[in-house]
C-alpha cells in the first residue's frame, strides 16, 4: 500500500473504537455517505430527461461495489418516499466497463407508479440512495450470436440499449435487427442515439412503430419486418400484453428456445399453497387466508405492521423469521418449513397454518 493511503479496512477499525451505540458504519457516514459494510449505496450524481416522462439517472455507487454486470441485467433501487424506503427493479441501460464510475438506468413515469414518477421528477442530483447488485438473465452473450433480433416496446428499450451500446463499444456489431413500438416519436426514449448507431453502423437496422397512429404490433407481419426471424436469436422486453403474443408466435413455430423474454412485472406463478391460518406471534393477531394471498398481504390484513419495500421480491426488506409451519416461494414453487428460516413475505403463501415472529 502506498504511503499516504488509508485502507477500508483502517477506518472501519478506528470507527469501531468510537462511542457506543452506535454502529461502526453509522461514523463512517459522517465521513462519506458513500461508506457503509452493512448495505449497498449509490449517489445520484445526474438526472438527465431522455422525453416528457422519462429520465436516466447517474449512479455513483459506494463501496462494495462491482461493475461486472451483464449487459440487460437489472439493479435493485431503493429510495425513501415519505419516510419509508421504496424498492424496484430497473435495467441497467449504461454498458459494463471495468473501470467505471457510474451506472445509469432509465425510467419512465408511470401513471400508477409512484415511485417512478418521483425518480423522474422529483428526485435531485445529490440524493443517496441504496443499491441491489445487477441480477437477470436477460444478457447479450459472449460472443454475440452473428443475427440478432430485437422486439422492444416503450421503455422495454433499456436494457437492450446497453446491449447495443456495448456492441457499439466493442466496434464489432453484427447483424442486427431491432423492432421499437412507440405510442409517438416524442416518446421513443434514446431516439436520437438509435438514429446515430444506426449511421454509424449498417448492420444494424432499426423499424420504428408508432403505435397512437399504426396499431400495435403484429405478429403475422414479422415476416416482412425482419425475413428471417426464424433463424435469429432474438430478445423481447416490454408490455406484458406484447410479450405474450410474441411468446404464442414463438411457440407455434416450435421456436420458444431461440426467444428470451424480460418482464418488468413480477409474476407469481398459479401454483400456490394450500391457504390456513397465518398466525403473527408477537403481535397476536392471526388471519385466516386462501393460498393465492401472500404472507405479506395476509398481515396486512390482520392489521400487522408489516415491513415492506419493493413488494416484487427484490430487496428483501419483508424477510421476517418462521416460527412454525411451511409456506411456499410463488415465483418457483420451493416451499420452506424449518423452524427459524427466513422468509420473504411478499412472495410467499402458506402450505397450511403457520406461524411468523413479528
């Protein structure tokens, strides 16, 4: 170590001499906000406007943090609104490099969002904010396949622009098809970059879909969109609605392996538990649910404080400690019955009567 420098690990020993009670990290903020062993932190360095009701947002995350994320793949973003923290997931829309500073991610306000909404209006360069690492299998592979087809609808386009711009990056694009539905051409989001790559690159063609004026997307058009689809890997993100009708197309042509699919709501599957009573220890409250309703929503319910963030399984914010019984993960089906295990709330069922310690 060079003279002069002081180590992570020097700090925290000469915070954790400090005073009682508090907790090394909580002097370590007073040092940079950045600072913390306990969780994951980023600062909004730039809130740039991409349309109307869109923006990315500059990240500058703190220590413990790797910037080897995938391009496609999603982070977890937690901000505090009205005194309580909100988590959700967005893709990653900046490409991965070793030496980097920043993330980005790009949000569009959604009319029943309230969390995006504040991202892209109400939050300001400054605001410290907490991170989840990057997750998803939603990847550009290495190496890329030689034809690509893209199907992008809204802000779908996020993390397919990471992918193109490490494409771009790299200076290797291949042959690449990318299919854009837009209400209006004010609402394409990165509409100017895509019009530059596409100059600067004459593999890649770009079909821009307005869809106030031309519809939504069809599928028995893809022939005339893009010949060869069938012999393309191809990657689709945006309204569910879109997505399900890209999947049918996928599957009556036998070709479901040659498609991956990114939604950006949670889905939790049909298999639920069996329903009972969810009983909450120490409050002494108890509900009787069926076993489609979550954990969380059954304390809910009762009346229990629960603890929530993201409510999509992300950041685990809702993690609260079994007592007894089994409940069962919607998102895969793993059930969970040992005692003292914890469990997500917001996406677990109960298998039967239960028992949580809150």
């Amino acid at each position: 170590m060079a003279t002069g420098t002081i180590s992570w690990q020097k700090v925290r020993e000469a915070g954790s001499k400090l005073t009682t009670p508090l907790h090394p990290d909580d002097y370590l903020r007073l040092v940079n906000p950045l600072w913390s062993a306990r969780e994951l932190r980023g600062r909004v360095e730039e809130v740039i406007p991409e349309t109307e009701d869109a923006a990315t947002l500059v990240i500058r995350p703190g220590w413990g943090w790797r910037y080897d994320h995938r391009p496609g793949q999603y982070v977890g973003i937690g901000v505090q609104v009205e005194g309580r923290f909100q988590w959700r997931s967005y893709s990653v829309s900046s490409p991965p490099r070793r030496r980097g500073r920043t993330i980005s991610i790009t949000v569009r306000a959604m009319p029943e969002g309230k969390l995006s909404a504040h991202l892209v209006n109400g939050l300001a360069p400054g605001t410290i904010v907490r991170l989840a690492l990057p997750e998803g299998d939603f990847v550009l592979p290495d190496p890329p396949p030689a034809r690509m087809l893209f199907l992008v609808g809204g802000s779908g386009i996020t993390p397919v622009m990471a992918m193109l711009r490490t494409l771009d990056r790299r200076g290797s694009m291949p042959d690449v098809v990318l299919h854009y539905s837009s209400p209006t051409p004010e609402r394409m989001i990165f509409r100017d970059e895509l019009a530059a790559l596409e100059e600067r690159h004459p593999r890649l063609a770009v079909h821009r879909l307005h869809t106030d004026t031309d519809g939504m997307l069809e599928m028995g058009k893809l022939d005339a969109i893009c010949p060869d689809w069938r012999d393309r890997d191809t990657w689709a993100c945006g309204p569910g609605p879109m997505l399900d009708a890209i999947h049918e197309h996928f599957e009556e042509a036998g070709l479901e392996d040659r498609l991956h699919l990114e939604r950006f709501s949670l889905e939790l599957g049909g298999d639920g538990g069996e329903g009972g009573t969810v009983t909450f220890r120490n409050s002494g409250k108890s509900v009787d649910v069926d076993g489609a309703t979550t954990v969380l929503e059954a304390g809910e319910q009762a009346g229990v404080g629960m603890p929530y963030g993201c409510r999509m399984g992300i950041c685990h914010t809702c993690t609260l400690t079994l007592v007894s019984g089994r409940v069962r993960d919607l998102r895969n089906g793993d059930e969970y019955d040992q005692p003292n295990e914890q469990v997500q709330t917001c996406v677990t069922a109960a298998v039967g009567d239960c028992t949580l310690d809150i």
